[in-house]
C-alpha cells in the first residue's frame, strides 16, 4: 500500500519581529497610546524597526505615522518615498504614472528583491501573458507560472476625504524595506 504525504509548499511563518533587531522604542510607546485599548492594534503594527542608513517616515516628516491631528501633504509623501528609494536603491524603485487634475505627479511605488526590481518589465509582461493565456502553449503558461513572481497592488488616497490610507503606505513602505522578522522576510522572498 503507497501512501501520499502532502505537505504545504510553503509554511505559513507568523513571527512578527526579529528579536536582535533593534525597535524604535518611541514608536512602541506612542503607538499603545494613542491605540488607547490593546484589542485596537495588531503585533504587525504595535513595533517598528530602526536601521541605520534607512529613514523612517519620522525622520523625514518629523512625526510618527498615526500620530493625532497629523496629515501628512501629498509633496510630503513623495519627499518620503524617494528618501526611502534612495536609501535602498535596488528594492525601491518610483515610476510616474501621470498627473492628476491639479497637476501633482501620481506615482506607483515598487519594493521588492533587487532581483525583481531588475526584472519588473518582464515580469509584468509574463503576468500579462498569464492573464491572457490565448497567446502561448499550455506549457509556455505553466512554466510562467512556475517562475513569475505575483504584483500587489495597494492604492491609497483615492477619495479626498479617506486619509488613512495615504498614511499607512508610507509605514508599510518602509516595513518590508526594513524589517527583519520571519514573516517580512517570507513576504519579501515571494514578491
């Protein structure tokens, strides 16, 4: 009698922080407080490392994402994403995608591994062929598959009045740029 044991391709990691990276203690604190009830914040969020050489939206704006009475201006994100891109070249790269009707730059903000960063065009051109798979073999489509990394696609701001997301994508942003806990570091292998 055979027996077939299957396993996950890939075990889901949960640890959330990386206990020999050094965490901006400040964040910690005001964070909780300004949460004001534990059930009001998650372990992905209640922590925020600090690598030296890389700026944290604090050390741009001169304030902590999230802090009461703070909205941050739209030339004040971009100043942001491209301190961050600088900062790591080779993981963050900044494409204009436009204007918008005030005649701001709109911008999509790519992170991810040097590797995929060098290979964004192709990617996106094999993701292109994967939705459409009208235009190659079966085999052709499933060997993309196999080697063509997902895209995520995470939009903030989009109506004037929701000013959270703006924000938040500026911590998140710096997030997988930075940290260094199991659970980023999966997140980053596969993206």
């Amino acid at each position: 009698v055979a027996g077939v044991i299957t396993s996950p391709a890939q075990q889901m990691v949960t640890d959330t922080r990386d206990p020999s990276q050094t965490q901006d203690e400040e964040f910690g604190r005001l964070v909780k407080q300004w949460t004001t009830q534990p059930y009001f914040i998650s372990p992905l969020v209640d922590h925020l490392p600090k690598v030296n050489g890389v700026p944290s939206p604090k050390d741009v704006l001169g304030y902590h994402i999230g802090a009461p009475a703070k909205l941050t201006y739209y030339a004040d994100i971009l100043k942001y994403y491209r301190a961050l891109a600088a900062a790591v070249p080779g993981r963050i790269k900044i494409e204009t995608i436009g204007k918008s009707d005030e005649d701001r730059e709109l911008v999509v903000v790519w992170i991810s591994s040097d590797e995929n960063i060098k290979n964004l065009a192709k990617n996106r051109d094999n993701l292109g062929r994967i939705a459409d798979p009208r235009r190659s073999s079966p085999a052709e489509i499933r060997q993309l598959i196999a080697t063509t990394r997902p895209q995520y696609h995470l939009m903030g701001g989009l109506h004037s009045g929701e000013t959270g997301p703006s924000e938040m994508l500026m911590e998140l942003a710096y997030r997988p740029a930075t940290e260094a806990s199991p659970l980023i570091k999966q997140i980053n292998a596969q993206v």
